[in-house]
C-alpha cells in the first residue's frame, strides 16, 4: 500500500513540475491563429458590420411585429438572427462609447 502512495507522489510531483514549465513558456511569439481571430474581430467591430447588424434587428423586428403567423423554426431563426446582430451592434456600441472593445469590460 505504501508503494502506491509513492507513486501517487511521485506522479503528483510530476504534474507539477510540468505545469510550472507550461506557464513559464507562455511569453514570446503568438500562437498560429491569432491573426486570422484579430482578422475576425476587426471586421466583427467595424461599421460594415454595425450597418449590417442595424439592418439586421430592424428586418427581424419587423417580421416578428408584423410576421403573422410564423412557424415554430421561423420564429427561432428569426430570434437567433437577432440576438447575433444585437451582439455585433452591442460590441460597436460600447466601443463607440468607451473607446474600447466589449471584451475588456468583462473584467472590471
């Protein structure tokens, strides 16, 4: 039984020690994806995207004001078309507002 507690330590000790490696070698050059995700979130922030996010909540507003009867699927499409422009014009907004994006806010 003792055995098992050793190994137990040993393999603890092991993780450990790989971890603090793994946190001590996150400074340096980017990771590969982190050009093509700045790509993105520029062009999720610009005022292309808030002029298409705008047109986008008055359309899905307007079909679900004046839609009639809608099916069930439509009205979640319509919903979800929604909530994807009000997150893209949300994001545009608040960096209109504080000249920063949405993103850093979270950690106020």
């Amino acid at each position: 039984m003792k055995k098992f507690q050793h190994y137990r330590l040993a393999a603890l000790g092991l993780f450990l020690a790989a971890a603090s490696r793994a946190s001590a070698s996150t400074g340096g050059a980017g990771l590969p994806w982190e050009g093509a995700l700045s790509k993105i979130q520029k062009s999720l922030s610009g005022p292309v995207a808030m002029s298409i996010s705008l047109i986008a909540i008055f359309v899905a507003g307007g079909m679900l004001i004046f839609g009639g009867e809608l099916g069930d699927f439509a009205r979640k499409v319509i919903m979800l078309v929604l909530v994807l422009a009000l997150l893209v014009a949300g994001n545009s907004f608040v960096e209109l507002l504080f000249t920063t994006g949405g993103a850093l806010l979270g950690g106020l």
